[in-house]
DNA sequence: CCAAAAAGCTGACAATTATCATATTCTGTT
DNA sequence: AACAGAATATGATAATTGTCAGCTTTTTGG
C-alpha cells in the first residue's frame, strides 16, 4: 500500500514535470556562478527522482553513484552514534546539493539522506561529476566553494544549537533558523514542519522536553500552535528574550 | 617581560632550525599525495614563524595572507557565541593547515586560532597558494579532499562530543580522543595537557564540573593526576564504561 | 469516513548539571 | 627560593533536564 501511495505521487509528479521543466531550471545554488555550458553539460547527464516524505535517500557508509541536487523539498543529514542515538547535522533546502563528499573522495557517505517533505532531485551521473572534477578547473574550485561554505555552516549551528546555551535558548534559536530559512507558509506557520523527534535529534535532548519548553513558550505567547504546525508571534520577541 | 621571554624562546628555536630543517621536512598531512616538485614550490614561497604556547594565530573575521602548515605543536580553532562564550571546534596537531577555508574564498577567517603549546608554522603566501589553486589541478583537488576530510572531522566529533550522552560520557571520549590524536609523553600522561576550561569549551559545559567529573574518574581509578596532568590509567576501561 | 498507527502531550519524580564563594596548588618570573 | 597571578579544587545548594507510563490527538492508508 505504501507502494501505491509512492506511486501514485509520482505519477501526479511526472504529469507536473513537463510544464515546470520549462518554466524553471534547477537553481543549483552551490553552483550558481558556473557559466551556463557548464550548467548545460551537468543538466544533460542528468535525471529527475521523485522521493516521497520521510524516505531515506541514501544511507551512512553507501556508496553513492549520483550526486543529487533538491529541486524542491526538504531533507536532512544525520548519523547514529554508538548508542544508536540520531544527531541531525543539517536540514537542506531547494538548490542544496547532497553526496559531494562521496563523489569527490570515492568514500561511502558519512551521513544518512531522509526527506522531510515530498522532494524533487536532479540526480547527476558519478561519471559526469568526476569528469567536471577532473577537466574542469572553474567546476572544481565551485565544488571547493561549496565545501567551504559547508564548513563554515556546519560550524555555525554547530555553536547555535550547542549545550551551554540551555535548551531553552537552543530552542528559540532553532524556532527562528527554521523562520529564516524555510520561511512561513500562507497561514504564517513555519514551512517546514518537524517532528518533535526531529527538533530533539538537532539539539540533543528528548521529545518530551522539547514539548514542555514549547508549552512553556506558548503560554508566554511567544509561539501558537494549530494541530502540529507552529506558529512564531513574533521573531523580535524569541530573539529578544533567548538570544 | 612576555617580550623578553618570547624572544627567548623565538631564538633558541632560531638555533634549533639548521639543524632541524634538513633533517626532517614539513609534514604538510593534508597534501601528502602531492608530487614533489609541487611541494617543493609550496616549500620555496614560504617562511618559518614560531608562535610561543597560548598566543593567537589569527582571529574570528581577520583576513588571511598566509595559509599556515604547523610543523610541530598544538592549535585549537574556536568561535565566540552571542553570549560571549568559547567554543573549540578543532584540536590541531602536527602536519595539519590552517586558513585554507579564508584563502579558497577570501573572506575573513571564521575561527579564531590560538596555540596550545609552543610552535612551529609553515607560513606559505596567499598568491602562491592562489596561483596553485588556479593553475594546478591537482593541488585544487588535493584541497578538496582536504575539505571533505575537515566536514568529516567536524561532523564526527559533533557526534563524539554532544549532549543527549551526559557530561560523563562525553569526557571520557575526549579523553581517549585525546590518547588517540596526540599520544602520551613518557611519564605515559596525555601529551596534550589541555586547561580545564577548554575541556569545558569543548564540551559545553564548566570548568568547575569538568573538574568534578574528573575526580569521580580518579576515584574509579579510571584515571590519575599528578601536578595538572591527566594519565590514563585503562583506555579499555574507560571505553567500556563510556562508550 | 474509518481504523490503526504514529505522533504529540502530561506531570511528577529522579538524575544530572550549573553556580557560587572559598581554599589550595601550580606556573612562570624574578 | 619566593612571589604573584593563574589554574585547579571543593562542596553544598539551586536550577535544569531526563524519564516514565499512560493518555489524547493527528495523520495515514484504504
């Protein structure tokens, strides 16, 4: 039955895909300052992937044949530590791309790949990529870019959700990165919807606590709930108060 | 008086060069698989700088003109929270370069870097390292693989070292992280003697509870002290009980 | 729309961690 | 060897966080 569903996603995917295609190309933002020949050789060696909600892309230590760049849709990285605990390291969004690492050092990847909402994928031939690496000095110093910016994200959340801050500010920062970089949909909720579980494997604590601080935060009305979907009342008051 | 003492220091080190330089060269892990006339070339446009223990290197947001290869001692990266707190992202030991991310992309650095022991660095020019980069495929790509490897480390030791394991755990990991990256002296204490502060910046926690946690660990004879350094009495015995 | 499964919620109690002021030891410099 | 300043240690108290079992709501698939 779940193969119906997933099927028949795609099926109203592919029915879609022919107008979007034309009407806009893969933004590709880690690659935005390649010209466009080169954007043309990558588009060619390519295919689009239809992922349902919640599937796993890849998974730690797979080898991976295709690097994937999110058309649309959401997803996140994370590993498992030794007591089999998730650690979610970084939530991607449209344009990001996914397996550079195991395309460039021939590794199995380091991090599982799920998806947090339906996602579209570009998937580029491991061939094509390593030619580009290879050949290609402009592609090869866009990838270096890339993996700096990686970098210095990683290392950014990294002090933003870390511990020494309590949990409570931890929250009220991952509220506000969540705002300003998935943004809000028409009801003004966050757009990307996380699970409770999720939100807890980013800052390292438990789904309980994390419902009773944001019970805490709804009854200081710094935040509205509908169902699941959390509303922020304003951005100016959780930065104020946890920042 | 500091003037006078790191004077000292820089000559006696000054003496010490002849003698070393020809006897062993520059480890320069990240670029092993270089050829030797590229290293050779790295090695020509470059001048030895020795930094005396607990000095900076560089600074959050300053920019960069040299790409630094340390030779011989101990360099921590760090980022200062809103709350003005440290927090160290990366132990450095020898062979390992710093500011490769400010050189690829010319922004400001965005860690601070200060040495936890005397040492030695291998200062190479920003426009020999540019000019390798745009002319010299394999040295981009050498620097890709260098970056990769650097996500890797960061990712891995995010895992190691965060919350949702307890303090306790997460000590007795860095303390084995410690055996295993740096090694012991002969008295078969961590050659690494960090502060308890910085154990407390890598942590996220204080100063004080590090020290707490440490005298449990000694009570277990798990560990012991002598002076401020820290023995390790039974790797295996700490991996079982923490890991 | 229904049933089942998944996710969300509750609250009290236990465990962990932060903090403080103070005391001791260590380090580098004369 | 002695000094000053830094780092380390102590321990009790307060605050934060983890945990549990059971409950309610929401979502999912048909």
């Amino acid at each position: 039955m779940i193969i119906v569903s997933f099927l028949e996603k795609s099926l109203l995917y592919l029915c879609d895909m022919e107008k979007c295609e034309t009407i806009k190309a893969p933004q590709l933002n880690d690659f935005k300052s390649l010209d466009s020949s080169m954007l043309q050789q990558l588009k060619d060696g390519s295919q689009f992937i239809f992922i349902p909600k919640g599937r796993m892309v890849f998974k730690e230590g797979q080898q991976l044949t295709k690097l994937y760049c999110l058309e649309d849709g959401a997803c996140k990285f994370s590993k498992m530590d030794t007591a089999g605990h998730e650690h979610i390291l970084k939530l991607l969004g449209k344009g990001e791309l996914l397996g550079k690492r195991s395309l460039i050092s021939h590794q199995g990847a380091k991090v599982s790949a799920r998806t947090l909402k339906d996602s579209r994928f570009w998937a580029m031939d491991r061939g094509v990529i390593q030619k580009a690496i290879n050949e290609n000095p402009k592609f090869c110093k866009q990838l270096l870019f890339a993996l700096t910016d990686d970098l210095n994200q990683s290392e950014h959340s990294r002090v933003l959700f870390s511990s020494s801050k309590g949990i409570r500010q931890r929250l009220a920062s991952l509220l506000l990165y969540l705002n300003d970089k998935f943004g809000i949909n028409t009801d003004g909720e966050l757009a990307l919807q996380l699970k409770r579980e999720d939100m807890a494997a980013i800052l390292g604590t438990s789904p309980e606590y994390i419902i009773n601080i944001l019970k805490e935060f709804k009854s200081q009305n710094l935040i509205s709930t509908s169902k699941t979907r959390i509303k922020i009342i304003s951005t100016a008051a959780l930065e104020k108060r946890f920042s």
